[in-house]
C-alpha cells in the first residue's frame, strides 16, 4: 500500500473515533480523545501523552466494532480492512502524530461530514449502496463491478456510511460480500 493511503486511512480511523468521543457524537463510552482525556493522560503519561490518547481511542473505537460484529467475525470494517490483517500491520507502522485530527468537539452529523469532506473530497457521485439494518450496522454493497481495489477505497466507502448514524445512536458500516 502507499504510504499516502495508509496516512488516509489512519486519518478516517482516527477522525471516525474522535467523533465517537463523549464530548462529540457520544457513540461509545471513550474520552481518550477528549479534553478531560488529554487532562489525564498528561499526568499519567507525561512523555507522550497525545500518542497514548490516538492509540487508546484507536483501541476503543475497534474493541467497538469487534464486539459488534462478534457474531459475524469475517466482517470487514473500517477497523478491520482486509481478512488478513495486512493493511492494519501497514497501519501499526506509522507514526500516529503524523495524521492530524479535530481537537474540537464534533457533536454534530453535520460537523462530522465537513470533515470528512475535508479530507476526501465531495462524496462520490457514484457510491455502492447502502441498508441499514435493524441491529446498527450498515450493510454496503458494492454496484456489480465488485468489490474496490484497494483498502483505501473501502476505508474511503466506509468512513462516509458513518454518516447514517445519529448523536448517541452508533452504525457500524460494513461490507456485504
């Protein structure tokens, strides 16, 4: 994988669980990320207190997934890109204070897609379809020409779908073979 795909997905990973911190769109009990976060993780982890919090909340949002997807464990998902665990090895090798992320809140969906499109663009004209399902996930399937290339192309799927969520009320987007 580039290296600039691989910073892209960090930043979706990242970006994705700001926004699931207390203090934005609440989606899981984490505040890693948070200013009260920062407050102790500065006292308990002086030398890199910022990296720790971008690990912790890296670890949250996919402890998140996991437990989400216990029954169906083969899902992929933006915490989860590929079957065998390539793209997260590739991602663990990167510096995480290279990717930046809001420190603001975002407490809104709104908020949420600005980001987003900050970082990727305006969403594509031409996206695979989307069901939401009764247990908060999103199934995305892909139109008939199959599933996309590359991990950044799913990542890039996925990290919008999130957008079908509410404050306090998570999706966990996945592809549907």
């Amino acid at each position: 994988m580039i290296r600039s795909s691989a910073v892209l997905i960090l930043q979706l990973q990242l970006l994705i669980a700001r926004a699931a911190q207390k203090d934005s769109l609440g989606w899981w009990d984490d505040e890693s990320l948070t200013a009260a976060g920062a407050f102790i993780l500065e006292r308990l982890f002086p030398s890199a207190p910022e990296e720790i919090a971008r690990k912790l909340g890296l670890a949250t949002a996919a402890a998140r997934h996991q437990a989400a997807f216990a029954d169906h464990p083969e899902a992929l998902h933006l915490f989860r890109l590929d079957t065998d665990g390539e793209t997260n090895l590739e991602l663990s090798r990167l510096p995480l204070m290279d990717c930046p992320i809001p420190t603001q809140p975002i407490e809104s969906m709104a908020v949420l897609q600005l980001h987003l499109s900050s970082l990727l663009g305006d969403r594509p004209a031409r996206r695979p379809s989307i069901e939401q399902l009764s247990n908060r996930r999103v199934a995305i399937r892909w139109p008939s020409q199959g599933l996309p290339v590359s991990a950044v192309d799913i990542a890039k799927a996925l990290a919008w779908a999130y957008l079908s969520g509410k404050p306090v009320e998570p999706v966990f987007p996945f592809i549907r073979s």
